[in-house]
C-alpha cells in the first residue's frame, strides 16, 4: 500500500497581505513640500485629524476581515477508516471532542434505523432478519440523509469506517458529499491480531479490557470477562482481509487527499499527527477566506 503524506506543503494558500496601519504615517503632509492644492499652514490641525480618521478607518476595515475569519465559512468533512482494533474508536472520540464534528458511523445509523422503524430501516431489517447483508443502496441513503442534517451541515463531519467500496464512495460522490481529508490508521496486522484475541468485555459495565495492554483492576471483574466469538485469530485474520480489500478500493478515489498514520503508535501520538493535519487544513480554509476578502 502506498503511503501518502501530510498535506502538501505547496498546496497551502498564500497569506494574503492586508493593509499595514504603518502607512497612515505617510499620509501626514510633509511641511517642508508644498502643493497647489493643499497647503500645511492654512489648517495643520484639520490635515492630522483627516489623515488619522483614515488610518482609523483601514484599521476598522481590517479588523473586520479578521474577525469574520475566526472559524471557517466551509466546515471540516473527514472520513475516517482503519481495521477492527486500530483504534479508530478512540481517535473518532478525540477528534469529535476537540472539533465538534458531527460523528456519523453507518452501523450505529443502521440500528438506529432499525429500531425506530423508518422506510430505510424497515428495508434493512427485512434483510438483517434473513441473515443478508444489507444492500449498499439502503446504507448509502441513510448516510446521506444524514449528512443532510443541519447539524452535519453547519459544525462538519466525521463518517467513520465509511465508505466501504469504491461503489458506496462513487454513490456519496454523486450526492455531493466530497470529504477534505480522508485519514487511514495503518497498523501492522501482527498487532492487530494481538490486540483482538486478547480483547475482553465485561458484560456487566460494558467495558472493553485487554488481557495484556489493559487488564482488569481485580479478580472480580477477570472472572466474570468475555470474549467476542469473532475474536480469535482465524477470523480476525479473515476481516482484515475483507477491510484491506475493501479500503485499498476506496484510496484510489481519494489519493490526493488521504493521510496515512501509524496506528500502532501510543492514541497520543497518534492524535497529534491527526491534529496537526486538521489544524493544517483549518488554516487552508481561513486562508482561501482572506483570499477571498480581500479581492
């Protein structure tokens, strides 16, 4: 798999320039330089007060521009991806905590479909309920109508784990939905398979243990822990085939813009690699903005 990097530096906008209030100096009128159609002596006091209302009111046109720029007109649209145990989880709650994106995962959508009955739930249960995948054209529509909300609309959002195929990417497309960044959690499958197979839930607080990187704080809560009947490393290593198929499909739509990250790395690390990519792209934005302002 190909490794993209962070977003490319010679793609950022230019500052653009805005007015330096220095320049208000230059429009006091030089005493020693005389003009047919201004004269110093006639009225020094009326010239000073004229040329500092100027200044004053760049620097309040100025003050204006920036101001309106605080946070970007346009809002951040991510998609997130990264196989079972790669973390995706936990950046999904850092990234979602520090910018305030809508967090949209098409299988909570589903269920939640399901459960309160609505034309796109009933159709899938019909499917669920004989054991079959439900068909990309149902999941699609339901992401999409929730990517119309007007919460996704107004703060952004971050859809995790979504697309899948090239098929539900291209049908997102067509909608009108293009992301600004799509972020890949790279771990090594070694890893994975060792994070999965030692994963324990409790089914009493719900909590996910590790048996080896979070262990349970006591004997208690160690002998009541589950695991997952998918957990073990025949099918673990079965899913990671079907999620690296699945999203080397998708990349190829979205190469000019993916970041790959280490997911094997500490969440902290991790997190400040996709923050200092987020942060890059907010600061494109407010650019493009100024760019804009000021033609």
């Amino acid at each position: 798999m190909a490794s993209w990097p962070y977003l490319n530096s010679s793609t950022m906008l230019s500052k653009p320039k805005h007015p330096n209030p220095s320049f208000c100096l230059h429009d006091f009128p030089n005493p020693q330089h005389s003009s047919s159609s201004f004269s110093f002596t006639a009225s020094p006091i009326a010239a000073v007060n004229s040329a500092t209302r100027r200044c004053r009111q760049t620097n309040r046109r100025s003050s204006l521009i920036l101001a309106s720029t605080d946070k970007p007109r346009e809002p951040l649209k991510i998609m997130i991806s990264g196989a079972p145990a790669s973390g995706k989880g936990t950046q999904c709650q850092l990234i979602t905590s520090k910018y305030d994106l809508v967090h949209i995962a098409a299988g909570d959508l589903l269920r939640a479909e399901v459960e309160v009955g609505s034309a796109n739930g009933k159709k899938a249960k019909e499917y669920m309920e004989k054991g079959q995948l439900v068909p990309d054209e149902i999941v699609v529509m339901m992401v999409k109508d929730r990517l119309s909300q007007p919460d996704s609309a107004e703060k952004g959002w971050l859809l995790d784990g979504y697309p899948r195929s090239s098929s539900q990417a291209t049908a997102l497309e067509a909608f009108g939905f293009h992301p600004d960044l799509f972020i890949l959690l790279d771990v090594p499958q070694e890893i994975l398979v060792d994070r999965v197979v030692g994963r324990r839930l409790d089914p009493v607080t719900g909590r996910i243990y590790h048996l080896t990187y979070s262990p349970p704080e006591t004997e208690e809560i160690a002998a009541r822990l589950t695991q997952r009947f998918d957990d073990t490393e025949e099918r673990v290593k079965l899913r990671l085939q079907t999620h690296n198929q699945n999203v080397e499909s998708v990349l190829s739509m979205f190469e000019d813009i993916t970041i790959k990250v280490d997911g094997s790395l500490p969440k902290e690390i991790v997190f400040a690699k996709i923050d200092s990519a987020l942060s890059d792209l907010i600061h494109q934005k407010k650019n493009a903005i100024l760019g804009t302002t000021a033609t």
